[in-house]
C-alpha cells in the first residue's frame, strides 16, 4: 500500500486512525474511490481507546468485519462501578447480559493496535481504496478529490482550513495512563475486578479498566505538588497502585500524562471539506465514547457522501452531518463531564457530601440514547431520531444483515404490502418494539436511525 502518486478520487480522508480506517471501509464498500493519507508509515504501537458500546460493534458489522473484531476483543456483560474511597458504590453503568439491543454486547475491551489492523486488512478487501502511508499532507490543495474529510485528530489541518469555532465544555485535566500487562497467576491480580472501577477517593481520584487478557489500565488524576515530568517514573506511581497491585505483578508497558478536554467544534463542514472524530469533539473517558463519537460520525457520514456521490441526494444532504451530529455527542460529552465531577471531587468536605447523597444505594445508569439533531428526519419526537434496534430475524440472520446500506422498512405485514420503492421491506420484524412505541411502521436509514414511524 502506497505510491507517491496523487489520482482523483471521489473522497479523500485526511488520516487512517480508527475513524479515517472505519470511514474507508464504509466508502469502499459503497463502491466509492477513496485515497486515505496518514503521516505514519506504522500503526501506533501502543495503547490508546480501549472501549467501544454495542452501537460501534453494530457499525462494525455494516463494514463486514464485525466477526473479525469480536474475535481479538473482550465482550464484557459487568458496566462500570463508581466507588467511594471506603469502597462503597455510588453509580453504577450498567452492563447487559449477552446481545443488547443492538444485536451484540453492550460493552467491548480492545487494543487499539490490533482493532486498527483489523480496519486496514478491511481496507485492502476494496481495490477502489487506495492507501498512503507515510504521506504528511501539509495543504488540502495537494488533495485531488470530490470531497475531502480531516480525520486528523485534535491538532487537525483541515479544521484549520475551515476555520471551526471551538466550545470548551469546561473539563482540561491531567491525568496519568499507565498500562499494564500483568501476570495471570498472581493472587493480586486474580482478585482484581473485572468490571471498571472509578474511586471517587477526593485524596487520589483513579480509574482502573479490565481491558482483556493481560491488558489492565489505571488511569491517575494529577494533584497539586505532582511533578507531571517525574510522575511517569515507576517508583512514583506503583505506591499510587498498592492497594490493587505491586511491581512484581505486572510488566509496565506505557505511562504518559495526558490532559483529557472537553470541547466541541462548530463548523463540521466547508464547501468540499468534512471534520470527524477527534478533529470535531473530544470527550473525556468517564463513559468510555471518545473513539464511540468517531465511529458514530463515519456511519452518520459515509451513506450520505455514497447518495450524494451516486447521484441520488442533493449535495445539500452533507449539511445535516453537523446538525445531527453535533447535538448528539454534546449529549454524551456533557454526561462525560457530569461523571468526571463525580470522579475527581478532591475537596474531602464536599466528597462527603457527595457520598451522603448515594447514601440511599447505588444510582444506576445506562449510556444515554439522545436524539439526533435536526437534519434527514422527521421532525417528531423520540423514537424518530434515535437508533432501531437490530433483532435476529427467523432465518437466524442479524436484521441488519438483510438489509446492507439501504432504507429499509419494518412494521405490521398488512400495511407493508401496499409500499413499493427502494426500501427494504421487513414485515413482522421489531413487533414488541413497534408495539411497545405504539406505532405500526418504522422507516430506516442506511445507518438505522428512524426517519419516521408510522402510527
């Protein structure tokens, strides 16, 4: 995969992280050309995101790789637990025994590296993706393409050149990652939860993740008197960790500081230009949805680009990218911050407080399920807007399966029969959910968000 030279494509994607990967995968399939650039000529080595929800799982399986994932990833049924520092639950984000409502677990651990080979083996199943590694592009004029989306991070060079106007949604702190592979047959290490553990403890606030197999993360927030350029040194942080592990449990494979931010871009789109990921939002990782948003945003984006590109949907399709969009991983954002203020509560008095208030039991709580925003949808209530959920159908295929990239429509059998068009047509399919919404019919987009329903 290569090549110097610069070809006219229909979309070019400005970096092959998860999202600018996941994004070709999606184009690709559609049948759209694609070149995609990255300045890096490898995979990151090291361990970045690891969680996904069961909404990500599902868009994996609409890029036909989801089976591949699954296999290298840790489905996990346990949610995430918030502790006070004398270990008594606060909150708890609940998990789902076995598949969801999205036809899979609702909670996925992974190593990015191995997620990300995974997306470029998908890549080179389409001759029409071309990839370029090692290719730094310094102006969007280099790019010879119909539409040209910055997958390019937080420091992005095609937000520059549209000129987005960032919101601070007011979280900026640092926080120690320290990730380790641990030795299985350690008593320590087998007593450690195998859920996700946020200690709300105001002396030392700390997050600790089960990521699969040997992988464990702890996630330290900084204090005052913290030397961030010697925090990172072993005989610093293993005596944060001594309550959980020692150092002859475990082989330290990375400790960086990073400063987790909570910020979201307005100006999504400009003429040819797209923003996704992490070049349009950052979330902190009380939920565990920084790389969920990205993945989000290339489904919401990838069939609206295929019906523009084809022909069948006006240019002006692309705008409602942001307008959906944006609300929605504000949404996520903003509960991000809420769980954040929970976790790092530093002053004893008010952390006291805050246990009091959980004094009563423990506060349960789901991923939220927002609306999208204005845009390719009826303009109604909830559950138009949101996500249908993805049944097995009788011949034991998962719905979306029988579907692929199209509209599609679900409801009662007798007023399914009188519809002709594109849309694929599943009567009898989703009837305790078209029951319980009290409506007949559900029209489906390609990304199975409901257009409309029918009462």
């Amino acid at each position: 995969m290569g090549g110097a030279e610069l070809l006219s494509a229909d979309v070019a994607i400005v970096g092959c992280g998860p999202v600018g990967a996941l994004l070709a995968n999606l184009l690709g399939q559609a049948g759209l050309s694609v070149d995609i650039y990255d300045r890096e000529h490898e995979i990151h080595a090291l361990p970045r995101a690891v969680h996904f929800d069961g909404e990500v799982m599902r868009i994996f399986q609409a890029a036909g790789l989801a089976e591949r994932i699954a296999a290298v990833t840790r489905a996990s049924s346990k949610g995430m637990h918030f502790v006070n520092a004398e270990g008594r639950t606060l909150m708890v984000r609940r998990g789902v025994d076995g598949p969801g409502p999205h036809g899979w677990s609702g909670n996925w651990y992974f190593h990015q590296p191995i997620l990300e080979e995974i997306l470029r083996a998908g890549m080179a199943r389409f001759p029409n993706v071309r990839v370029h590694l090692g290719r730094e592009i310094a102006d969007v004029g280099e790019l010879n393409a119909r539409y040209i989306v910055g997958c390019d991070g937080a420091r992005s060079l095609v937000r520059r050149m549209i000129g987005s106007k960032q919101h601070d949604l007011g979280l900026h702190q640092p926080w120690l990652v320290v990730d380790l592979l641990c030795d299985p047959d350690s008593p320590r290490v087998k007593a450690l939860p195998d859920y996700t553990v946020q200690l709300c403890d105001p002396v030392r606030p700390m997050t600790v993740v089960h990521v699969g197999g040997a992988r464990r993360r702890w996630e330290i927030m900084l204090m005052p008197g913290d030397d961030p350029a010697h925090l990172t040194e072993p005989e610093i942080f293993w005596p944060m960790m001594a309550r959980w592990l020692c150092p002859e449990d475990a082989r330290l494979e990375r400790a960086a500081v990073y400063t987790f931010h909570s910020v979201v871009q307005e100006g999504w789109r400009k003429g040819n230009l797209l923003l996704a990921g992490d070049s349009c939002h950052q979330t902190p990782p009380f939920l565990g949805q920084g790389m969920c948003a990205g993945m989000r945003d290339a489904s919401n984006l990838a069939w609206k680009l295929a019906a523009v590109l084809r022909g069948d949907a006006p240019d002006s399709l692309l705008d409602t990218y942001e307008s959906e969009r944006l609300p929605h991983v504000r949404a996520f954002i903003e509960l991000a911050v809420k769980l954040g203020a929970v976790l790092q509560e530093t002053d004893p008095t008010a952390a006291a407080t805050r246990d009091a208030r959980f004094a009563a039991g423990a506060q349960m709580f789901d991923f939220p399920q927002p609306q999208l925003g204005p845009g390719c949808r009826a303009e109604a209530p909830p559950p138009v807007g949101t996500t249908f959920p993805q049944p097995k159908l009788a011949d034991g295929r998962l719905m979306d399966d029988a579907i692929g990239q199209r509209f599609a429509i679900v409801g009662e059998a007798a007023l399914l029969t009188h519809l002709r068009g594109d849309a694929v047509l599943l009567p009898g399919v989703g009837s305790e959910w078209l029951a319980r919404h009290g409506v007949r019919a559900a029209l489906l987009r390609p990304d199975r968000y409901i257009f409309d329903v029918a009462r």
